[in-house]
C-alpha cells in the first residue's frame, strides 16, 4: 500500500454513456474529491475518486494519455484499460487549469520513468486496470473510442467549443487477448460473465490467479483512497470544530469587554449624579437663604427707608420751622417760600415712598420666581434619585 496523494481539487464527475458513445452520463451526484496518487512501489500514478462506497473514478495515467480542454470549466481524457472517457465539470477556469497542469505533469513524470526502466535494460510495469473495467481482461481501444469528436460538456459546466476534436493519441495496450470474445460486447457484459468462459492465451490459469490478486489489491487501494477521504472530511469537521470554538471564545471576550465598558460608563454615571446633587443641594440652599439677588434687594430696600426717614425728619423740621416763621412772619415771602420748600420735601417723600413701594414689589416678584425654581429644581432631584434607582435595578438583575 504505497500509494500516497500527491494532488486533490473539487469537481462533478461523467463518464460516456457506453451505448452512444455521444453524451455524458454522471458518475456523482455532488462535487467531489478528485486525487492523483503515486504508487512508490511500482511507479504509477493513478486518480482515483470515491463517492460515499463507490469508486467513481480510478484511471492509471499512461505517457499517452492526454487531457483535453472542451470549455471554460469542463474538460476529459479517454482510458482504454476503462474503456471509457472520464469528464471532470469544475466550478472555475483557475481550478481546470489547476488539474490540466498536474495532469502533465504527473504523464510527463510517468513517461521519464518509463524511459528511466527502459533505458536500465528492465521491464516498464503495465498499469492496472480500471476499477470500472474487468479486472482479469483489458481489451484494446476501440475504433469508436479512438476517433470520437469530443463530447458537449453537461449542462452544469459552460458550453464547449463543439468544432474542438479530440487529438488524443490512444496508448498501445499491452492486453492480454481474449478468446471466443464477440466485438459487440459491452465491458459490463464482460465483466459480468463467468471467469471461467474465457481463456487467456498466454499465462493460463496462473495468470488468472495474478489478475486476481491485483484486481484484490485494487479493491484494497479503493478502501485505503475512500479512508483517506473520510480522514479529510474528519479533519475538514475537526477545523470547522475549531473555527467554531475560536468564535465562541471571541465573542466571550468581547461580552466580558462589553461588561467591563458598562460598568465604567456606570461609574461615571454615578459621579455625574453626584456632582448634580451637589450642585443642586447648593443652588437649593443659595435659594433659601435669598442668595446675591435677595441680598442686594435687602440693601436697597434698607437704604430706601433710611432715605424715607431722613426725609421724614427733614419734613418735620420743616413744619416746626415753617410753624415758627409762621408765628414771626405772617404773611412774608420766607413763609411762602418755606411752605413752597415743604411742598417739594412732601413731593419727593411720596416719590422715595413710591419707589420703596415698587422695590418691595419687585422683591415679592424675585421671591415667587425662587420659590418656583426651587420647586422645578425639588422635581428634578427626584427624577434622578428615580433614574438612579433604575440602574441599581437593572444591574442588580
């Protein structure tokens, strides 16, 4: 079992229909692994595919096979050992030209070791035959096979060039004749016939038993290809596994950074309230006390009566001087002039009285416009202490 992959890509899988020879039939119901493998032991290469327990694709590459672009995403090669043609449809051009490109270079590998054994003075080993094709006979190409135009891609790849012909040359096939075999029959109906109706012409019966050993080792690489396939979805879920797990872990973190966030912006929400509560506390204690405002009306209420007063005392001086000159000077010109003077003194009493009336006023004014404010302000407070305890409560949940 010394074959290991060398090359794998992602395509839909035909094979020919064998009646018509003119239109594709599909070998996998889904795109799937498509691997080249290389025999250490014997120095072969082979592609080998599995869908689920069934080999749809196992091809030895022989120097002369050739690989033939038929559109944009599909193209074919021709195994006579199969006696089929295989056509791989790919989901881009990059992918084709990917397999066109290990596909020579795994035929020219195959042809510089022919050329390598040949040139030694020994023998190239003749590849195994296909796992659709018998495995005890390997029948020459067919005239049909050989110069059949190349087939229309299916309608899941891009439309072909349908003038392209086929310029494979078909290797020589080193078969083993069989005889008593008719030309009309097709290699299912070989394969299901009984071994014992054909006889090889050279080898007999021990060559038939070597025919079946490697038709067994055959079977035996299918389950080894079909193993390593399952291995690769194992490894494709151990990774999806991982991603997953690598996800969840980011998206912890970043629920746990998210955490951290709120509980500073809870913080600073919480200093900020305090800072207000301080600050209303002192504007609320500004408003009882009267504050600057309430202060500088006091003082000029205060200065007002004083004035009041003043004018108050210099009116009675007044009277009791005019009341004197009255009784000196009935009827003089100072008395008149006194009483003009006393006139005056009154006139501005009742403008210093006027203005002491409207100062009070506007005091009652400023007062109610404080009690209104400190009412508005009482308001806010509690909506915050509110506030406040809502976010206790929405932490504490």
């Amino acid at each position: 079992m010394g074959e290991q992959p060398i090359f794998s890509c992602k395509a839909h899988v035909f094979h020919i229909d064998p009646k018509t020879k003119r239109s594709w039939m599909p070998a996998s119901s889904t795109a799937v692994n498509v691997s080249f493998f290389f025999d250490s032991q014997r120095g072969l290469y082979r592609i080998i595919s599995v869908e689920g327990t069934k080999a749809v694709i196992n091809s030895t590459i022989t120097p002369n096979m050739t690989f033939t672009k038929t559109s944009q995403k599909f193209g074919q090669w021709s195994d006579v050992r199969a006696n089929t043609v295989y056509g791989l449809g790919f989901s881009s051009e990059s992918e084709l030209q990917k397999f066109i490109d290990k596909f020579n270079e795994v035929k020219e590998a195959t042809r510089n070791s022919i050329s390598k054994v040949t040139a030694n003075g020994g023998t190239a080993v003749t590849p195994v035959t296909s796992a659709n094709a018998s495995p005890v006979i390997a029948r020459a190409a067919t005239a049909s096979t050989e110069g059949s135009d190349l087939l229309e891609p299916p309608g899941s790849a891009v439309m072909p060039n349908q003038n392209a012909k086929q310029e494979e040359e078909l290797p020589h096939v080193r078969s083993h004749s069989v005889s008593g075999m008719q030309s009309n029959e097709s290699p299912s109906h070989q394969a299901k016939g009984d071994k014992s109706s054909y006889s090889l012409s050279s080898g007999g019966n021990s060559n038939q038993s070597d025919m079946q050993l490697k038709y067994e080792n055959d079977r035996l690489k299918l389950a080894l290809a079909q193993s390593s396939a399952n291995a690769k979805k194992w490894e494709i879920e151990l990774a999806t596994l991982k991603s997953n797990n690598a996800r969840l872990t980011s998206a912890l973190q970043e629920s746990t950074a998210n955490v951290d966030e709120w509980k500073r912006q809870l913080h600073t929400y919480k200093e900020e309230n305090m800072r207000m509560k301080a600050k209303y506390q002192a504007d609320l204690e500004d408003c009882k006390g009267g504050g600057e405002v309430a202060d500088d009306l006091r003082k000029e209420i205060q200065s007002l009566m004083q004035r009041v007063e003043q004018l108050e005392t210099e009116i009675e001086l007044k009277n009791s001087e005019i009341k004197q000159l009255t009784v000196a000077h009935k009827g003089s010109d100072i008395i008149q002039a006194l009483q003009k003077e006393n006139q005056d003194l009154q006139t501005t009493a009742k403008l210093s009285q006027s203005e002491l009336e409207v100062a009070l006023s506007a005091h009652e004014s400023q007062r109610q416009v404080l009690v209104t404010l400190n009412q508005q302000l009482a308001g806010r407070i509690q909506e915050l202490v509110t506030i406040h305890d809502e976010i206790n409560t929405a932490l504490q949940t």
